[in-house]
C-alpha cells in the first residue's frame, strides 16, 4: 500500500507490537493530530477545497465581464458585488451552501470508518488507541474540521478575488446602516463560522452512515441525498410542522449577522438545533461502532 491510509496504518502496527506508550496512554492528542494531518494530505481533499473555491471566482468573474446583477435577480447579495467585493464571499457561501458544501462533508464524513474498513487499516487503527469511541469521537473531530476548513475557503478566497476585481468599502447592512472595511471583514468570518456549524450535524449522519458499511461511497452517497431530501421537505408548505427539526432548517440564517446589531440569536438556535443532531447520530454511531464486529 502507498496511500496515506496504508502508512497510518503501518505506523499503528508498528507501535502496537513495539508497546509505543504515546499511542496507548495519553494519546489523544497525538491520535488527532495524525487523523487531521492525513485528511490534509489526500489530493481528494485539496480538490474539494479548489472546487469550493472556485465558487467566488466564478462569481467574481461572471459579474466583471458581464456587469452588475439587477436587484432582486440571483442568489441573494449578488446585486451588491460590484459596489462592493467583500459582498463575493457571502454570495459564494449562498451559493455553496444547499449542495456543494453538503457534499463535500458528505465525502469526509461518509468515508470516515467505511474508508478505513475498506482500506483493512480499521483493526490496526483500533489496537493501539485503545478504544472505539475514542477513534469514532476523534474522526468527527477531523470532520468538523473540514466543515471549518471548507467555509473558510470560501470566505477568504471571496474577500481576495472581490478586493482584487471590485472596489472595496464600508458595508451596507440590511438594516440600513453601515460598518468599516474591517469590522465588515470580521462579520464575514462570523457568518464562515455560521455556515461551519450548519454542517455539523450533516457531519455526524456522515459519521453514522460511515459505521453501517464497508464501502464509502455509499456512505456518502447518503449523507448527499438526505441533504437534498431535507432541503425539499423544508421546501414544501404542507410539511411545515417538520421544518424547525430539520438540520437544514437554519442553514441560510446568517443574514441576521450582517444587520446592526448583529443578531446572535439565529447562531444560538442554529448551534441548538445542530447538537440536537449531533447527539442523536453521534449516540447512533457510537452504539453501532461499539457493537460492529470489526472484520476489516
């Protein structure tokens, strides 16, 4: 084996059958250091993140060689990128958020257990931390700092291409009033970590999805279509006692942080409703991982 799984898992057998005590006792840390650095070294990884990224440029550049948006057509603060580029990375994420930010966690989520499993380094993985739930607990762990990772991409390379192609100034809130270059800066990164813990409890049906097989790309082939079914059921007036319990249900809330004042309420209740899911697939996974004969 030559890929990044095999020489994790050359590693684990190695200290396993030397008695290694920093992957026995104490290793946590060192366990999710290991798990994050070989998600950063996958080409798939790098790949979704340049495909995120090309989102904002696309916007960018479609509006620069084509001319302002009229108000009201498009996805929502695209009329507003050429009076001002910092508006790009929100556009962006309004842009990235229903399919193409769910699908790439559903990848790194879905292939979290299932691509060990199916790779054979599950067994070696779980010799020398010493336990399951932590392997599981640290796994989510490296997911959710995709989730991160992910729509901080989308956010920095919209404010670079937007300050690059378009004027930059003081930012017009929907409330009317209006804030400087830098506190406006600050609000987008708010509004990046808003949309990172929109995808936490994706993250954690990825994860419980990834314990039930051996094959990833059913795992995440799931976790993609009960996204898409979840936006369609909060799409559909007849099914709105169902909407506030849908994970997606407050994916696009972050607008209230661009008002004056920000309103922190919809990231409390977005926070809510996502460790609600957390805890409710993360308890699934758990069960199922603790119980899974492990063959692989």
């Amino acid at each position: 084996m030559s890929s990044p799984e095999a020489a994790t898992a050359t590693t684990v057998v190695g200290a396993a059958t030397s008695g290694e005590p920093t992957r026995r006792g104490g290793g946590l840390a060192s366990l999710l250091a290991s798990e994050t650095a070989t998600l950063f070294r996958r080409w798939r990884t790098w790949a979704m993140l340049a495909a995120l990224a090309l989102i904002p440029i696309l916007i960018a550049v479609a509006i620069r060689l084509a001319g302002p948006s009229s108000p009201g057509r498009g996805p929502a603060f695209l009329d507003q990128v050429a009076g001002n580029g910092l508006f790009v990375g929100v556009t962006a994420l309004v842009v990235a958020t229903p399919l193409f930010l769910p699908l790439t966690i559903a990848v790194v989520s879905g292939d979290a257990i299932a691509g060990e499993a199916s790779f054979g380094t599950l067994r070696y993985l779980l010799i020398a931390p010493a336990g399951r739930l932590r392997l599981l607990s640290v796994k989510y762990v490296v997911a959710a700092v995709f989730c991160a990772a992910a729509a901080l991409t989308v956010i920095a390379v919209g404010t670079l291409i937007g300050w690059t192609l378009f004027p930059i100034g003081p930012v017009t809130l929907l409330s009317g009033g209006e804030i400087s270059v830098g506190e406006g800066v600050l609000r987008l990164l708010a509004i990046g970590a808003y949309v990172a813990v929109s995808m936490l409890g994706l993250s954690a049906i990825g994860l419980f999805a990834s314990t039930l097989t051996v094959v990833p790309v059913g795992a995440m082939a799931a976790t993609a279509i009960l996204a898409v079914v979840a936006q369609i059921i909060g799409a559909i007036p007849q099914l709105e006692w169902a909407h506030p319990f849908l994970f997606t249900d407050r994916w696009f809330d972050f607008a209230d942080l661009l008002r004056s004042p920000p309103s922190w309420e919809s990231f409390g209740d977005n926070a809510m409703l996502q460790a609600a899911w957390i805890a409710l697939f993360g308890g699934l996974a758990a069960w199922r991982f603790a119980t899974r004969d492990i063959l692989s």
